[in-house]
C-alpha cells in the first residue's frame, strides 16, 4: 500500500501530514484513536489526498533544506557572524550575501 508513495518519494513525515492535514480544525474529518483495520483507514485517506506528487510535508522539506544551506553558507563564510549580519559590525546592520 505504501509502495506507490514511496516511488514519489513520500517519507514518514509525509504520511503524518497527510494525518494531520486530514484532521485540521474545520475539515470535518477524525481519525479512530485505535481504528480496526488501521491500514484501510491509511489508504482511505491517500486515495482522499489524491496526487502523489503533491507530497505533504514537501513545505517543511523544503524549508528545513533552505535553512540548512544557510548554516552550511554562514559557517563557510568569513565576512558575516554565526547569525549572517556583515563584519565587521557598523552602525547599520547589514545581512551578508555569502
Ligand atoms: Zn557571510
């Protein structure tokens, strides 16, 4: 059941997003606290989401990836401090640009 979303490159994380995008406030939608066949409830709710491309967590990937470049780009750099502000510090505060 979960070889489709793997082949689109879906991880835990995606799965626990897809959940709880499917039980947002509003969306009129809960999920059984011990439901009985947990893995039809699973694909249910993928077959509900629709588009594998459309990974659920691809955000959180993406802005996770976007942080972790800017901490790889900071700590390579010798003109900005740990936070990215330009050195040597002057009286207005200036971001780097690596
Ligand atoms: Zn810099």
């Amino acid at each position: 059941m979960l070889a489709k979303p793997a082949a689109h490159g879906w991880t835990d994380r995606d799965l626990n997003q897809m959940l709880r995008d499917h039980t947002l406030a509003g969306n009129g939608k809960w999920i059984a606290t011990s439901p009985q066949r947990p893995i039809l409830l699973l694909a249910g709710i993928l077959n509900q989401h629709g588009e594998l491309d459309n990974r659920p967590a691809a955000l959180d990937d993406a802005r996770e990836e976007e942080a972790r470049q800017q901490r790889i780009a900071v700590r390579a750099c010798h003109r900005c401090d740990a936070h990215g502000w330009q050195l040597p510090y002057s009286d207005a505060a200036v971001r780097c640009t690596h």
